[in-house]
C-alpha cells in the first residue's frame, strides 16, 4: 500500500482486510464525515514511520493518528451489535471511540 489519500468511507467499509502494522491518520481538529480525507500509512519493521511517510501525513494535514487494529476492533464490535450498518453509523461509532475510549452502544440510540 502506498501513501494514498482516501475517504474515510473507504476504510471503514474495508477495515478488515487493511495490514495490521499500519495507522490510520485523520485530521486533528475536523468533525468526521464518509468524506473526511485520511490515510492508512505502514509503518517500518521497528514500528516507527519514516520520515517520508510522517512527511506525506503533514502535507495532507493528517496528524491524529491510531493503530488500524483499533479501527478494526470497533468496525467488528458495531457488526455484532448490528448486521447492517450505514458508513454514518460507523463514523459516529469511530468518534465515540475516539472521545469516549469505548464502543458506541447501538443498542441505546
């Protein structure tokens, strides 16, 4: 995988098939949308970026970033909850996780 820019639709409708040694990079400070523009970037053999990848992150002003393994915990916990989800009730469940460190209850709404 390159560093390529996607729409954050795209990652959380394939998160499951997304290499497990890389993060996903989102901008710092924009509410999420399917639209929100974000990258999954690899990571080297010591876990750490290079220098080009953190680079191409900045350029795009992707800067808040977690480990994809997150991305596909909380994707696999909202599909136990609900067989059909919509690409908006995976990004409202990805903003729960990241503001509150736990699993969006579909079950409550």
């Amino acid at each position: 995988m390159t560093n390529t820019i996607f729409k954050l639709s795209q990652i959380l409708e394939s998160a499951e098939k997304l290499p497990s040694q890389s993060d996903l990079f989102l901008p710092k400070n924009e509410r999420l949308s399917k639209d929100t523009k974000c990258a999954v970037l690899i990571d080297d053999d010591n876990f750490e970026f290079t220098e080009e990848t953190l680079s191409f992150a900045e350029t795009h002003g992707l800067n808040r970033h977690f480990g994809i393994e997150l991305v596909q915990d909380f994707v696999a916990n909202a599909k136990l909850q609900k067989s059909v989800l919509s690409v908006e009730e995976l990004v409202t469940a990805l903003e729960y996780y990241l503001e509150y460190d736990a699993f969006y209850d579909f079950g409550n709404v």
